[in-house]
C-alpha cells in the first residue's frame, strides 16, 4: 500500500467514523425527547434507560452504514477535489482506477465488518432491546386474530376459535393427523391452557378419536395434560422479532413459517435478504459517493455535498418502497430488496462511462 493510499484510507475510514457518531447522536437525542415521557411513566432508572440505549447504538449505527458510508465518500473526495489533491494525483500518472483502490478497500473492510455484525452479533443484542421497547414503550398487547389454523408438523394441524394470550388459553381446541386425505386421528379439547410449573397445555374435557381403516377407537376424560408443538411465546406480540434473530435463526423461522402456511413470512425473508445486500450497497454507494464529487467546482464542496445527501434520500426512498412492496407480496422479497443495489449500481457505471472527472 503507497502513502496516497494510506492518507485516502485514513481520511475516509475517519470521516465515516466521524459521520456515524454525529448522526446517532442526533438519532439518539431526537429518540430521548420524544420518549422521555413513557421513561418517567414505566418509572425507569436511568441505568435501565442507558442500558437499552447500550443495546439500541450499535444497531442504529449499523442501520445507517450504507448511507454514513456514501456521505463520508462524498465528503472526503469533494475536499480532496476542492484543494486541488485530486488533480495532483491524477497528474502524477496514477489513473482514476487506481485512485479507487483505497476507498475499495476501505469499503470492503467496513461492509464485512457490518455483515458480521447484523448477521450474528448485533441481533443477540437486540433481544433486550426489542424485549425492553415492548415491555415499556408499546401499547399492551392482545391477541385477536380467531379460527385460527396453523400446521405445526407433517400431515398434523391444530385450530382453535380463539386464543387469550393474557391468560394462555384457547378454546374450541382441535389437533388432526392427516394421512394422505384420511383423518387418521382427532384430539379435540373444550379449551387448553399453559401451566407454567409443569411446562404443558393442559386440556378441558378432551376427546380423542383414532381411526385406524375401518375401525374407530374413542377415549375422552375431563383433564389431560399434554406437550405440543406450540408455546405461549407464539402467541405474544412479535414486534420487530426479527431484529432479535441471527441469520441461522431467521432460516429456521422462515421454514417453520412456510410450513405453517403464514402469511407474514415475507417479512422475514426480506429481512434475511436485506443483511446480504447491505455489504453490497457500502461498495456501490461508495463507488457513486467518488464519482459525484471528484471533480473540482467553483462553488466549492457544498453542492457535492448537498448531492450526496440527495442521494442518499432516493436510495432511501426506493429500498423502502421496494421493501413495502416486498412485504405486501407483490415482488419476490429476494428481488425487491437487491433492486435499489441494482438501479444504483446501474447508475454508478453509467456516471463513470460519461460524467467528466
């Protein structure tokens, strides 16, 4: 590695750096006043409120990551462009490609970084934050939905009417085994309820019926406790569950989901899919943030700047659009989510080809 490498490298691993801390400290002032009144209500100590915000910090700041990457590439290269640094380098023989080299490698260090930690280090985490932002910033929670029918094995399904997840009870409980298009057997159930000391569902005035060809065997009683394969925690609020899931546990949740037959499962793959394509969007928008300001203007940095904040909103504005979209499943989630990467990155060789540096 040559001087100028090392002197670009430090200069732009330090402004991203820098950038990161003034924007999470605006992000974390703005979040403190606005929930300052439900701290006071749930009667917090401020060690409780530091320690989600321990928890909150570096999720938030690898949030931002693409975007703190882009305004510190803009930044740096528009002052370099604006003391002339640029044209010396370029006028020394060293090409335009080679002048990436630094931010290249700058870029592949903070995106691999990034992608260890949303993968698996920030989400073990964000089980107490997102543990702590509904036990004292959310709204009581309630389960609502009714006739409600999941698989929760092969050829077995369970239904119940309604579920309390206050008390952790169902009512109108059935289990079914199904071979091929045969019931082979029915448990059915008044109600069920969680017992806590024993780790079971306990079931009211129960009934099991087995069918084996021709012959039917029926055995019923009042109270019957009994493991399945369903918990109480299934029931809670899920709110943001996935930003407390490790990539290994997203692919485990997003297969019992699909065989479950959910409807949400969307939400999750666009989330597993949206950690691979964050490292990939650090280099694009780093590869634009030179091109958009590496040439010398009259009006110094301030515009390049300003057009790498502009930017920086679309690229927003279409991941979020394309993530909604995902979401509502009206795209492939795998699509959806690589499709701002693919626009910019599109973008970015086309400034190359025919903007003048």
């Amino acid at each position: 590695m040559k001087l100028i490498d090392r002197y670009i490298l430090k200069k732009f691993l330090g402004s991203f750096l820098f950038t990161v801390f003034i924007i999470v400290a605006i992000i974390v002032v703005i979040d403190v006043t606005e929930k300052t009144d439900k701290y006071s209500e749930a009667q917090l100590s401020t060690m409780q409120v530091i320690g989600y915000y321990m928890d909150f910090i570096p999720w938030i700041a690898n949030f931002i990551t693409p975007l703190t990457v882009f305004i510190a590439t803009v930044f740096v290269t528009a002052r370099l462009a604006g003391h002339t640094e640029i044209i010396a380098i370029l006028s020394s023989g060293v090409s335009f490609k080679r002048m990436l080299v630094p931010y290249l490698i700058g870029s592949i260090l903070i995106a691999l970084v990034s992608f260890v930690l949303t993968g698996w280090i920030i989400p073990n985490s964000n089980k107490s934050r997102v543990a702590f932002e509904i036990e004292y910033l959310k709204s009581k929670f309630f389960f609502d939905k009714t006739n409600y029918h999941i698989q929760v094995a092969p050829n077995t399904y369970l239904y119940m009417r309604n579920y309390n997840n206050q008390s952790n009870t169902g009512y109108n409980f059935t289990l079914e085994k199904v071979e091929g298009t045969e019931l082979t057997e029915k448990l059915s159930a008044s109600r069920i309820k969680w017992d806590d000391k024993k780790n079971k569902w306990t079931l009211s005035n129960w009934e099991l019926m087995t069918l084996d060809g021709a012959k039917e065997e029926l055995s019923d009683g009042r109270t019957m406790d009994t493991t399945l394969a369903i918990h109480p925690s299934e029931f809670e609020n899920d709110y943001r569950s996935y930003d407390a899931m490790t990539i290994n546990e997203l692919d485990e949740h997003i297969a019992k989901l699909r065989m479950r037959g959910a409807s949400n499962v969307e939400v999750f793959e666009v989330e597993k899919y949206t950690r691979f394509t964050s490292p990939f969007a650090v280099l694009i928008l780093t590869f634009m943030g030179v091109i958009v300001s590496s040439k010398k203007t009259r009006g110094g940095a301030g515009f390049q700047i300003a057009l790498g904040f502009f930017l920086s909103f679309v690229y927003i504005l279409f991941f979020i659009m394309s993530k909604s979209i995902a979401e509502a499943g009206g795209l492939p989630p795998a699509l959806s989510v690589w499709f701002p990467n693919i626009l910019f990155g599109g973008i970015s060789l086309l400034m190359y080809k025919y903007v003048p540096r």
